[in-house]
C-alpha cells in the first residue's frame, strides 16, 4: 500500500470514529446524567406529593426524606406536620436549613422559625 493511501485510510478511520462518537456518544457526560437522574428524583417527588405522601414544608420539596435519610419511611416526608406540631427536631436538616434561610413554605408558617 502506498504511504499516501495508508495516511488516507487512517484519517477515514479517525475522522469516522469522531462523527460516530459526536452522533452515538458511548458514554453519556456527567451533566447529562445528573440531570436525567434530577429530574427522575424531584418527578418522583411530585408523585409522592400527589398521593399525600410527601408533606414537605419547603418548595421545591427535601430530597433527604425521599431517599431515606431522615427518620420517615422510605419516599415520605412528614416534616410540615413536625413544624406545625412545634417539634423542630423531628424536621430533617434540609428543611432546616431552608427555613434559616427564609425558604419554609410550611402550612403553619407562622412557625416557620427554629
Ligand atoms: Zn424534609
């Protein structure tokens, strides 16, 4: 094979290989992903709200109490009824912080104080 043809057929192969890799990327970048999983987490959110599950005193809802890390079950939150009882160490601390920082949406929201 001459040099020129080889150089040819490898620029083919390299050129091929971005357009298909711009077009069908193999691996989605981390941005895409963190927004694909967002907006699962906060649709799945919605929908606990929208079965009365979620009671969430601040807009848009915690995150922590759906996945788990807080002391509701799985997918609840409960801390709007914490707020309204008065009993502010029950409400997770990511409603905490939104309520220092003036966010508290809660239906008592003349608590909305810790
Ligand atoms: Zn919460």
């Amino acid at each position: 094979m001459k040099k020129e043809h080889l150089i040819a057929a490898i620029s083919f192969v390299l050129l091929a290989a971005i357009l298909l890799n711009f077009y069908f990327p193999l691996q989605e970048s981390f941005e895409d992903r963190r927004v694909k999983v967002l907006k699962e987490l906060s649709s799945s959110i919605e929908d606990a709200v929208a079965q009365g599950k979620y009671h969430c005193c601040i807009n848009p809802p915690c995150t922590m109490c759906y996945l788990g890390n807080w002391i509701w079950e799985d997918g609840t939150c409960n801390c709007d009824a914490m707020i309204a009882q008065g009993d502010f160490d029950k409400v997770c601390p990511q409603c905490v912080k939104a309520i220092e920082k003036g966010e508290c949406e809660s239906t008592e929201s003349t608590l909305c104080e810790v």
